[in-house]
C-alpha cells in the first residue's frame, strides 16, 4: 500500500512535468549553450557550447579558431551563421552528434550541472524560444526540441539517474490552502514527507534553480511570512 501510494504521488500533475529553459541567467539557464561553463574537447577549451558547436561547422579550417576564440557566445553564433563561408559538406548528417558531445563534455567537466540535470528525474526538458523550432520548440510547444531530447538523453544515461521529481506542493494540491489541515494527514501529509525526502537528496545548486524556477503563489508568501514571525517570536519569548 505504501509503495502504491508513493507511485500515485509520483504521478500527480504529469501534465506539469515541464522545466523550460532560455535565458542563460534565469533558472535551468546552465542548460542553454549560451551559458558560461567552458568545456575542454580534443585538447582545446572552448568558453561556451555555443562557441564549440558552431567552430564544427568549419573544421580545419581558419574559421573554427576564430570562433573558438570569440569574445562571446552570441559573437561565435553569428560567426558560424556567416553563409559567406564554406559550411562543412556533412554538417546535417553530424551537427546532432556534435551537440550531443557538447553536452556531454558539460556535464562530465561542471558537477554543478550534473547535479541539476539529474534533479530533473523524469520531467520534460524543453528549450522554449521563438527564434528556433529545430533545436528549440518555436515557442509553440511544436519544433522539435532536439537541444532538451538531447539532454534528457544525456541525463538518462548518468550514473545515479532516477526518474523520481516532486513538484512544489502548491501544484500538487492546489485545493489544498498553506494551512489547511490537509497538510497534517492523509495525502497532503504524505506528499510533503515524499517532498521532503526528495529535497534531502538534491545538491544545493539544484534546489537554487528549482526553488527559483517554481515560485509560489501570493498566499503561499504571506503564510511563510506568518510562519517565519511566529517562529523568531517564539526565539525571543525562549
């Protein structure tokens, strides 16, 4: 019955199970190419995924120093969309192995990130923009989302990988108010029990992201507000 249960919360919400990452600066950022984790790949360090990612498109030749070398991601994008220059013959053939060693090297080379991508357990990752229905999903939820599939795949083959994630308990049970006494017994307890055993197991770099990706509703504030004044009154009355 216990394990029943415990499956049954596992399954709450599943049309949620979403993290959505863009902007390199805000939450699930790292997951972006554009953020600022170097990786070291045949013996050379590229200061992005994006700068190793489009330096493949000209491999061997100048043009790949060059963008290796780029101040910034946004400048080795630019550099590699320049059709000016003579794209690699078999770039659609090999651009998705080439990404997904990228990613690799990330994960492998900045434990920070690995711990985040392993926290995701069995959520959906998507790379949510308008500005690429490829390797993000055109903003509408229909590209193709190979950059999120991609991490999944990495994420899935990690050593450690379980496919186990809580969502905030807000989302959960939205019926259920900050204190109610649903939150003492029956499912609302035991979901906060399996919560807080899944919390205890994440880094904290991945509970930073987390807890800043799913903020809370308004009374959700104010009810942590009134708990945290009851709490310092009862530091001062001791």
């Amino acid at each position: 019955m216990i394990e029943e249960n415990k499956k049954r919360m596992k399954e709450l919400k599943p049309e949620e199970r979403f993290i959505r990452f863009y902007e390199s600066n805000k939450p699930y950022g790292c997951f972006s190419n554009f953020a600022k984790y170097s990786i070291v790949i045949n013996n050379k360090e590229w200061a992005t995924n994006e700068h190793y990612f489009q330096a493949q498109k000209y491999v061997g030749t100048e043009y790949e120093e060059e963008i290796r070398l780029a101040s910034t991601p946004m400048e080795a994008a630019k550099l590699g969309r320049d059709r000016k220059k003579p794209l690699r013959n078999d770039w659609e053939e090999c651009k998705v192995q080439i990404m997904r060693d990228a990613i690799i090297a990330k994960v492998d080379q900045h434990e920070n990130i690995k711990s985040i991508l392993l926290s995701t357990g069995n959520c959906t990752i998507i790379e949510h923009t308008i500005n690429d229905s490829y390797w993000g999903d055109g903003a509408n939820f229909k590209g193709q989302n190979m950059l999120g599939k991609l991490l999944m795949e990495v994420r899935n083959s990690l050593e450690g990988y379980v496919p186990e994630f809580f969502l905030p308990q807000w989302i959960a049970f939205p019926e259920i108010l900050p204190f109610s006494i649903g939150w003492r017994m029956g499912a609302g307890e035991d979901y906060l029990m399996y919560l807080s055993e899944w919390r205890k197991k994440q880094t904290s770099e991945a509970l930073k992201e987390y807890d800043e990706y799913f903020t809370p509703p308004e009374e959700w504030i104010e009810a942590r507000k009134v708990r945290e004044a009851i709490k310092n009154k009862f530091k001062e009355e001791k």
